[in-house]
C-alpha cells in the first residue's frame, strides 16, 4: 500500500528539505491550515481534513472531511485515525513541529500512537527526523546527521544498548522524568545500534547542535 503523508499547519521553512522525503506515489492528507503548504510542497492533496477554524475549507471538488470546531481530537489526531482506518501502514508526518508547544508534544505522541498500532512513521521537519525505536528492535543510524537523541516519553524505557556512539549504553534505563540520553553522536564512519527491550524510545536526529 501507498504511504500516507499528514501534513500539518506547522510553520515549514525549508521547503527542499521537506519536498525530499516526499515521493509522487504518497497519498497526502492535508490538515486544516496545512493546505497553505500545498504549492511549496508541490504536492496536491487527496484527502482534506479540518474544522477550518484556522484556513478556509477551498471545496474545491476534493474529498473533504469537515470536522466540528468543538471536539476531542485535533485536526491532525483525526487524520492519522482516518488514515489507520483506511488501512495505511507506512507514515510520513510533516508540518507538526513549530510555535505550540502543545500542538507539537500532541503531534510527536501520535508515534507513539503509531508503533503500539504496529505501524511505522517518520516525522520530519526543518532541522530533524523523529521517529520510535521500540522494544524487540534494532535500529541502525549513520553519521548522516551529526547529533541524535534519545528521549524516553512513555514512564520508563529499560535494556537500553548503544553502540558505535560517543556516548555507548549497555543494559540501560531512562526514565521519563530523567533524560539524559541528549545529544549523542555516531561514530565517524560507522553506523551506532540502537535496542531497546523494554518500553520504547523516540529518536530525534538532528542537523544542527
């Protein structure tokens, strides 16, 4: 099945970086205000989704899902559902990191949401890509990206192992409420390993110190 990319009204400076990890076969749900990234991205929606409270609905022949301005679920946390409910595995997330705070921290819990429904997705935006390791898993990163982070946003996160990294973990804990997994670098040339046997991790890495 296709990819499902959500795009967010987050604010997107970096237009090229973004437009990189796009691909023509995604099918793109845009999000309320997300829709003034359309002609940036030079992508065009397939499916629209909002309350438009905050970007006019451009009824323009579109499938649109009109949402109530009064609800539970943000724009966004309605899109990712719609989007698991039609079946999408694979999640491109972009446009959900920016000014709101409460609105970005909303936005990386929908990862979380994605990894405990056995889904993969990969949020991106102007200077990161953030994504969950979880448990069972092993992830491998190159030095592509000069600093990752891991985060621990789910109580605690246990039998944590790091290798080829500045900083190595063996049979670790992070607790949320102690992070001190931040800014850790791979090793020049090589590709650091990361595993987690209980609990999961959310993985940021960064292009900037």
């Amino acid at each position: 099945m296709r990819r499902c990319v959500i795009v967010g009204g987050a604010p997107i400076e970096n237009y090229e970086r973004i437009r990189s990890y796009c691909s023509d076969d995604d099918f793109y749900i845009f999000c309320d205000s997300g829709l003034k990234h359309c002609d940036d991205l030079g992508a065009r929606p397939q499916l629209i989704i909002g309350d438009f409270d905050s970007y006019e609905n451009p009824k323009n022949g579109i499938e649109t899902i009109e949402l109530p301005t009064v609800k539970d679920d943000t724009d966004t946390v309605s899109a990712l559902k719609e989007a698991v409910m039609r079946g999408y595995k694979d999640f491109l997330l972009v446009g959900m990191t920016g000014r709101r705070l409460d609105h970005t921290l909303g936005n990386v819990y929908m990862l979380v949401k994605l990894e405990e429904l056995g889904k993969t997705a990969l949020m991106v935006d102007d200077y990161s890509e953030i994504s969950i390791i979880g448990s069972g898993k092993i992830k491998e990163i190159d030095d592509s990206f000069p600093f990752f982070s891991l985060l621990n946003i789910t109580g605690t996160a246990k039998g944590i192992n790091v290798k080829n990294a500045k900083y190595p973990l063996r049979d670790a804990e992070i607790e949320s409420g102690y992070q001190y997994g931040v800014s850790n670098e791979v090793l020049p040339g090589k590709k650091a390993e990361i595993t987690v046997s209980e609990g999961m991790l959310l993985l940021i890495r960064d292009i900037v110190g």
